[in-house]
C-alpha cells in the first residue's frame, strides 16, 4: 500500500515532495504524484499535510490478497 494524493484536497503546496525521505513523491501537472515502487510507507507526508490530501490506498490486488 503506497501512500496516495486526493487531488480535490490537495493545494500544491509541495511540502510532501520536499519532506519525502526517499523521494517517492514528484510534481506532476502542478500536483504531487507519489511513485509506489519508491514509497516506504513512513507518513511522513501523511503527517505533513496540512490539508489532509494524502492517504494510503489500498490496491486490487491486496483486496484480493485479504
């Protein structure tokens, strides 16, 4: 599970791009774009979002691993 950015919340503030400690997160049409095979799962930017626009998105395929 990667963390994933709700665009109607998100400002573009672009705090989550610079706390990342992997650099899982990039800019991407004025929006942040959070790359799965780089995200660790820390919350870092979960927990540095002032808007609350980030999240962890649960994906098909975990759904059908239980």
């Amino acid at each position: 599970m990667s963390a994933f950015i709700l665009e109607q919340m998100c400002r573009g503030c672009k705090h989550c791009v610079n706390a990342c400690p992997v650099q899982a997160i990039a800019m991407v049409a004025h929006l942040p774009v959070v790359d799965p095979t780089k995200c660790t799962e820390c919350e870092t930017c979960i927990e540095l979002c002032m808007h609350g626009a980030i999240t962890f998105r649960v994906t098909e395929e975990m759904k059908a691993n239980g």
